[in-house]
C-alpha cells in the first residue's frame, strides 16, 4: 500500500461513513454529560435504535413506506428511554452508573426481542430498504472532496447540518452555558431560578434520542442488516470518545474522525497486506485509544457535577 | 475525578473492544473469537480410523438406520441468530427435523460465542440433554470439551478434515465438506470477473474456512488463468459492519466478482456492492438469496444439515455414539441467476464434476495459497 493510498478517496469517505454513527451518538452522550449524567447504558441505546429502526424499515418496507420512518421511530424509542433514565437518575436520584449498567443489560435484551418479533424467522432473505447516496449536484465532481462529503446519504447530510450547529450553541449561547452549568455547579444555577431537573430531563432525552438514532445508521444507511454486535461495540467507542475529547468539541470530532478513519483503515490494510494475520488489524482501534487516553489522561477535566444527582435540600 | 474519567473510559474500551472482536457481552450471546480446531492439516478428505467409522453422504456405524425410539432430549448451539437466512437458519432448519423426524425434545441457544459455548453447554446438559450439536467450527474445541467431561452426553462438532485422531467415544463429527462446493462457487467468481479481480471473503480464519478459500481460489484460476485473485477474512462471520468495510475495500482494491463465505454479515457486503455503483456479481452459501440482492447475486450451494443431524440422531438413539459425517454428497447448487445460458451450463457442468469427484480438489487446510 503506498503512501497515498492512505488518503485515497475511498479510503477517506469510508472513514466518514463510519466516523458518522460514532458522531451522533457522541454528540448524544456529549449533550447528557456536560448537563451532569453519565448514560453507561449508551451501547445499549445505540442497539435499540438499531433493532427499532431495522424492524419497523423492514415491516413497512413492504408498503413502500421510506427508512426515514425507522430513523423516526428510533427517535421515539430513544425519547422513551431517555424519560426512563431521566426519572430513575433525576427524580429518584438512582446512581447513574448502576442505573446505565442496567438500561444496557435490559436494553440489549430489549433490542433483540424487537427484531425477533418484528422478523421472526423466516426462510426468505431479509431485506432492509437502505437511504439511497444523494449526490450533491456539482460538488459530487470536486475531485477527492466530491466522493468523500458530498455522496452521502441524506442522513449524513442531516447529522452534519443539525448537529453541527448544535455543538457550536453548547459552548456559544446562553442555552448551552445554562447546560454546562448544570453539569459544573447546579445549585448556582438553581440559585438563579433556573431548572435544573428540567435541563437534566432535556439534556437525557436529547441524548438519548441521538443514541438510538445513531444506531439506526446501521441498518438503515451502512449495512442494510441488524447486526447487535457491532452496534454495541460502536455504542461504547462512542462513549469512550466524549472522554477522549475532554467534553469540548473539537477534540471529540477528531477524536471521531481519527477512530472513522482507523476502522476503514483496518479493514483497507486487511485486504492489501497478505502478510500479516488480519487480527493485528483488528486491534488497531483500540491499541489506538489506549495510547491517546493514555496520553490525554492528565488534562481531561470532566463536568465538576458528573455522576451526582442534585438535591435542592442537601447541605453541601 | 479524573481517575473516574480514566476507568471510564478504560472500561468502555475494553467493552468495545470485546463486543467488536466477538467475545464480549451481548443481548443473548456472545459472538465468538477467533478459535481453532485440533484437527489435523491434512490434504487427505477424511480420516478412517478404527475407533470411528468414515461415511460420506451418511453416517455408518449402525448395521441399519434402525427405527428411531425417540424421545432424546438434542440441544443446538448456534454461534448467531437463526433469522440470519444462512448458517444459523439452516442449523435451526435441521433442528427442527431432528424435532420432528426423530421425536425429539429440542432446544437451542442463538449467538453463542467461542468463550461461552463449554458453559451453555454445561446447561443443557444440567437440563438433562443427552445430545449438544455444536453447528460452527469454531466451536469444536468446546465439544470435544464436553465429550471428555461427561461420558453420558453425546456432542456433535464440526471440523473440515473429519474424524480427528483420537477422537472421544461420545463425539460424533460432521466433516464440513466446503471445498469442493467452494470450488465450483470460485470458478463461477473466475468466470464472471471479466478479467477483473476474482475475490474470496470469509469471517474467522478456521480450517473450513481456509480450505474453502483454497479451494475458491484455484477455482477462479480454473475458469480463467489469468485473472486476478484476492482473499481477506474480516474476524466475524456476523458482523455486518466489517463485511461491508472489508467488501468496500476488496472493491477498491480491484475486485470485480466475490466468493461471500460469511453468515450474518453477507448484507454488509450486498451493500458495499450496491454502494460502489459497479456491477459486481457474487455467489454465497447456505440459502438462496437472490431475495437480497437480485441485480449482483449468482448463486450458491447449499447443504444438507437436516439429512446429517437427523441421522446422527437417529445413530446415537441407536447406540452408536462416535463416528463421522461428511457432507460432502449432500450439497447441492441452488438455481444461477444473472449468467448467460453458457455461464449456466459451464458452472453445473463444474459443480457436477467436483461432486462425483471427476475433478479433485484438495482440501488444504493449514494456511492459504494463493495459486
């Protein structure tokens, strides 16, 4: 493989189709911890979104009716679930890393049952209408760019325009800082009568539902199939990567971008170097974020009230 | 704090790690590890030995298929869903005529994985299952496991070269006989590459697997010596995602027709090829899926699991608890779609011949040559 076969442009657009689900349920997760709760249950989100958006694709299909209506319906699943964890950690101020653990356990389950009663089993070849590539007329030409950001589907141009501009208004509006303060001192924030319950709701649900919507992606845009392994395990990169990124958002895009363009990489070098076993390969990703967490551990400074439940009543 | 940041984030790396390499917790299952068999690397088809008896096409060892009393409690370990149209489905297909034809009471555990498959087992067994098939090769270590642990349960495995040495008094084996069917598929890849790049793709590297790509491969330079060849094995047989990454980079690489040997993950690469915008056609295993992908798909070849349980079943019912299956006469070529009449009768016409075994192929099974 020589040198510029690593920035070749199919190369670098697989990179951007796999970076894009780590994108939005990282952007999910990003927006629940800065508001304070850590989400353990993130993989498990992310599979849910993937079995909800596969099996009510796959059941609708049949009328014609278009996959965006499975991204929607993993949106909603993700809302629900986000109201569950919201009242367990909020309201009933369960610990949130038990209260994850658990979602991702019952989550998990939950997502394979969808499927399986929604598929069944079934002697016929399960086929999964995906979002079609949209070209952008004109830019689709621009050589290397054309390929790679502007042959998408529409949901990679959806994530891009909408979550975009909303990780700009996390850290440059006053809605944003009400969100980060919450996460930092909520009791100031209460002090100055604003909600805090209220802000840590949106900010779970919100999260939430980008988890199950990045993990429809799967299905519905990349691989046409409900696959729970690789969903989880995307589910947890994802989470790894808003403490790669130190809760800010550029060193979260690239943190996303690095560990899209590992994954094509990996599988690139897999087929062009015979040489050597496939399974050295396969570890590249996570050698990776072991050595950048490494490195990055003594700055990464997270959200000062993360983790603790916030009690109007409790003397500090 | 920072320490929590750091476990944090360590853990779910680990997590990560462990669910996208197969072995870690998953919804009911764990997918499995890269594992491999004890069989010998032979180049021979099968092994007889006294202790086992060898058939090809049946199981031999019973001096009739006597009737069958019934009654016997069979599990099934499936390493994933059995609404996988494909190797999982066929496992629960021949499950179910194991149900039916030897009246059995049955039960299976889906997505099972290589670390977990002795402790499922152990289960069924605690249940009072008297016979664990274990459909995936990667999970024959785990069989002959439980053969050696518990004399009174009868496990059925999988491995490429058949009966193994030494080979437990209550372990029967199924020989994976892919190679010769695997050949016909990689002609029919050789023929439809256009001069292009003939490529093979598989999940996790196991003796069946590298010798159905051995096999493969020296059919696309039978069809034509000239073309070129490639192989790559993605490490899951079920994962989509590597699929269609792995796929997507075989295409860029050049490939211009595929042998898909995988499971779960065939639609990661039916979407690769539909994303690359090209005309690439590919052949799989197991199931007709032309329901999947009717522009690109060819064809494939399917086996005979229910014909193999079911007299495995019916021998062990019988007291003959140890020997050999080979599938290798219970494959047949499912109907070819997108090929021209000639392409039709030139791919039968070689199908037919490595089944009556008019053209040998060599089942190489230690590592991959490319011819």
């Amino acid at each position: 493989m020589d040198a510029g076969q690593f920035f070749s442009a199919n190369l670098l657009r697989g990179a951007v189709l796999a970076a894009t689900p780590l994108f939005v349920a990282g952007t999910g997760e990003l927006i629940t911890e800065l508001g304070g709760t850590l989400n353990l249950g993130l993989a498990g989100l992310v599979v849910t979104g993937a079995s909800v958006g596969a099996t009510v694709t796959y059941v609708l299909g049949n009328a014609g009716i278009d996959p965006l209506w499975g991204i929607l319906a993993a949106a909603a699943a993700g809302c629900l679930l986000g109201l569950l964890i919201s009242y367990a950690t909020v309201t009933l101020k369960i610990h949130q890393v038990t209260i994850g653990l658990t979602i991702f356990i019952l989550t998990s389950g939950l997502a394979d049952l969808i499927y399986r009663i929604g598929i069944g089993v079934t002697s016929t070849s399960i086929h999964i209408e995906t979002l079609p590539n949209l070209r952008v007329p004109g830019l689709a030409t621009i050589p290397i760019l054309g390929r790679v950001l502007f042959t998408q589907t529409l949901y990679g141009y959806l994530a891009v325009a909408l979550l975009m501009p909303l990780l700009w208004l996390l850290f440059r509006t006053n809605g944003g800082l009400r969100l980060r303060a919450v996460g930092e001192n909520p009791r100031a924030v209460d002090s100055l009568g604003m909600n805090v319950f209220r802000i840590r709701y949106v900010s779970i649900v919100a999260g939430c539902m980008l988890a199950c919507v990045g993990g429809a992606y799967f299905p519905l845009a990349f691989t046409g199939s409900y696959d729970p392994t690789s969903a989880i395990g995307q589910g947890w990169i994802a989470l790894m990567l808003v403490i790669f990124g130190r809760w800010r958002p550029i060193p979260f895009l690239l943190g996303v971008g690095l560990f899209g363009y590992i994954g094509a990489l990996q599988s690139q070098l897999m087929v062009t170097v015979q040489s050597v076993p496939p399974d050295l390969f396969l570890m590249l990703p996570y050698v990776l974020a072991m050595v950048v967490l490494v490195a990055t551990y003594g700055r990464a400074v997270q959200p000062a009230s993360l983790v603790k439940p916030y009690e109007r009543e409790a003397r500090y | 704090m920072r320490k929590l940041a750091m476990v944090a984030g360590l853990v779910s790396l680990s997590l990560a790690a462990a669910c996208s390499s197969g072995s870690g917790v998953k919804a009911s299952g764990t997918s499995g590890s890269t594992s491999s068999t004890t069989g010998p690397s032979s180049s021979s088809n099968g092994v007889a030995s006294p202790q086992v008896s060898v058939a090809s096409g049946s199981a031999s060892g019973a001096s009739s298929p006597a009737t069958a009393t019934g009654g016997t409690k069979v599990a099934m370990l499936l390493t994933g869903a059995i609404n996988d149209d494909d190797w999982n489905y066929v496992g629960y297909q021949a499950l179910q005529q194991v149900k039916s034809q030897d009246h059995a009471e049955t039960s299976y555990n889906e997505n099972v994985g290589v670390a977990d498959a002795t402790e499922k087992a152990n289960q069924f067994v605690s249940d009072g299952y008297k016979v664990v098939i274990f459909h995936g090769s990667e999970l024959l270590n785990s069989a002959e496991k439980l053969a050696m642990a518990d004399s009174d349960v009868t496990a059925i495995g999988q491995d490429a070269t058949g009966a193994l040495p030494n080979q437990a008094k209550n372990l029967w084996i199924v020989q994976l006989t892919f190679y010769p069917g695997e050949y016909a598929l990689g002609y029919a890849a050789g023929l439809l590459a256009n001069g292009g790049k003939a490529c093979f793709i598989s999940g996790l590297s196991v003796p069946s697997t590298i010798s159905a790509a051995n096999a493969a491969l020296r059919g696309m330079k039978a069809a034509n010596p000239s073309v070129q060849v490639a192989y790559t094995f993605t490490g899951d047989f079920d994962d989509a995602t590597k699929g269609r990454q792995a796929a997507a980079s075989m295409i860029n690489d050049g490939c211009t027709s595929f042998v898909v040997h995988l499971n779960g993950a065939v639609p990661g690469v039916v979407q690769a090829i539909k994303d690359s915008g090209k005309d690439i056609p590919w052949l799989g295993l197991y199931t007709d899926k032309h329901g999947m992908d009717a522009s690109h798909y060819v064809g494939g070849f399917e086996f005979n699991f229910s014909k193999a349980y079911t007299s495995i079943v019916s021998n062990i019912e019988n007291g003959t608890r140890t020997g050999s299956y080979n599938l290798g006469s219970d494959i047949s070529l499912t109907p070819l779609y997108n090929v021209t009449s000639a392409q039709n009768s030139a791919i039968t016409k070689v199908f037919a011949a490595v089944q009556s075994g008019a053209t040998k192929v060599p089942n190489l099974t230690s590592n991959v040559q490319v011819p």
